[in-house]
C-alpha cells in the first residue's frame, strides 16, 4: 500500500494538509485479525469548515465546464483507478477484514463500475430541452457534502462523488472513521487524476466533528448520508435550518424475517442457499445481513 503518508492528513484544495491544532488520532481495525493496522486523523469544525470553503470558492469555475470536459475528467479517472485495482484491494480487505479476491472483484470493481456508469449516463443526458415555449436547464446544485458508510466504502464513494462531479458539483467527502484507507486512496486517485483543486475535498472525522458541520454548514447545498437511522435523523435535523437537499440511505439490511407459522429449517435452509447468501455468509461486516423470528421461537433447536 502506498497510502500510509496520507493517512494522518487531509485533502483539501488539490493539496494534503496536516489536520488543524488540537486534532485527534482514532486506531483503525482490521476485524479479521482485531489489530489495529492505522492511525487515521479525525477532524474537526475547522478542518471541515476549510474544505468547505474550498469547494465553494471551485465552484463556479467548475460547474461552468461542459459535459464533454467533465467526462474527459471522469474518462482519466477511471484510468487511473483501473491502474491501482490492487492497492484498493488490498486497503478494503486491510480496514474490512474482507478476503482479498473478493475484494478485488467485487469491492474495488463496484467502484469502477459506477465510474463508468456515470460517463455512460452523462454522454446521453439532455442538460438543456426545449417544451413548447419553455426552456429546461439542468444546473448543478452546489457544494455538495458526503458522508460513507463502512461497508461496501469503495462502492458508496464512486456512486456518491462520480455524479456529483458529473453535474459539475464540487464535493467535501467524509469517509468512514471506521474504514477510511479506500477513501484516502481515492483521493490519491483523484490528484492523480488531475482533478482542479478545490473540486473534490477529503476530510476524515466522526459524525459529531465532521458529519455534522457538513449537514449543517451554509455553504453546503446538498448532503447525501447512508448510514444508520438514527444518524440519518440527526443529518436531516441538522440540515433543516439551512433547507438544504438531503438524500439519505437508511438502516435496514436485507432481512429475512421468519413468520410463526413457517418451519425454521425450512427458512434456513433456504436463505443459506441463495447465491447472494452463498457469497456473503463469510463476510458479514460487508453487508449486515439479518434474520428474525418470534422470540417465542428461539428455543427451538431447529439449526
């Protein structure tokens, strides 16, 4: 991994910053082997409140380019991505404690398909139509604000900063604390890439220091969370008194609820030999996936 020099610092304006005085280090864990494998810095209010400002002030130079000139920018990232497949491998298996093949064809390549899906949507999008007498324009929003969660990172991040960029948004991206080694790699990729600076910001933090400045703050037009409920909340509440858009992707992960009257086995049985379930009984921190039954029901010694 080549990451290790960005991992006590920040992304902000095209350049790595060291966080602002006072910051604090949170160990990140490898699950698979419970050690810690990192130190990641946690930002504050005013690391925050510095990529905001930088996103603002790239703004409107950015949302000015073409569709052509921001696919061209997606175009290099995409190529730059598909050159450092292994290394983002190798950073989800390390902060996930995924196995590694499986990070790599399905982890890493979920982000470079929505890499590309992205291009293939902005090549055909209609920014400008005309119905009857009527002008529609299609603008970018703002500065937009990200939050991640841990599982499935490299996938939530593309399919959250791919189209913002595409619209000719600019970004502040907050990672998970908990699985944060992909984003900073992403943000490797994005420099590489030749993304202007300002356009796409990184700052690492928890939700009280960091994701709630972004809900919150002004100069953000929109926020898109996926996380918990009970974050998702503390988000929309937060971004109320600015009237913000918010876009959030809740709790709740594909659960299989067992009714009273069903065999128990029987939905065992069933649920284990689904193919998604085939896949990912292995890796539960990647997906979260549930059962549920009566309470009555859980003496039976069905499995």
């Amino acid at each position: 991994m080549t990451i290790e020099q960005n991992i006590g610092r920040f992304y902000i304006n095209g350049a790595w910053v060291d966080p602002a005085a006072g910051g604090s280090f949170a160990d990140v864990i490898n699950p698979a082997t419970e050690q810690s494998v990192a130190k990641v810095a946690l930002g504050s209010q005013a690391d925050a409140e510095k990529a905001i400002a930088a996103a603002r002030a790239a703004f409107p130079g950015f949302s000015a380019w073409s569709a052509a000139d921001r696919l061209a920018l997606l175009g290099r990232v995409r190529d730059v991505y598909e050159t450092r497949m292994d290394e983002i491998a190798e950073a989800i298996s390390t902060e996930m404690g995924a196995p590694l093949a499986m990070a790599k064809s399905d982890q890493a390549w979920s982000g470079l398909g929505h890499i590309e899906a992205t291009m293939t949507a902005l090549e055909s999008f209609v920014f400008e139509e005309k119905r009857g007498s009527t002008l529609i324009v299609h603008e970018a929003i703002g500065v937009a604000g990200l939050i991640t969660p841990w599982n499935w990172p490299m996938n939530q991040i593309a399919c959250k900063v791919a189209p913002a960029l595409a619209a000719g948004c600019t970004v502040v991206l907050k990672p998970s604390e908990i699985a944060p080694l992909s984003g900073i790699l992403f943000a490797e990729i994005l420099d590489e890439a030749g993304v202007p600076k300002g356009v796409f910001n990184l700052v690492n933090g928890d939700g009280p220091g960091v994701g709630q400045v972004l809900s919150s703050h002004p100069d953000i037009d929109i926020v898109s969370f996926t996380g918990s409920t009970r974050a998702g909340i503390l988000v929309a509440k937060s971004a109320a008194d600015t009237v913000k858009r918010v876009a959030q992707e809740l709790g709740g992960k594909s659960p299989n609820i067992i009714l009273l009257w069903q065999p128990a086995s029987r939905a065992v049985s069933a649920t284990a030999a689904s193919p998604a379930m085939r896949r990912r009984v292995c890796w539960c921190r990647a997906t979260g996936t549930r059962t549920r039954l009566p309470s009555r029901r859980r003496r039976q010694r069905s499995w």
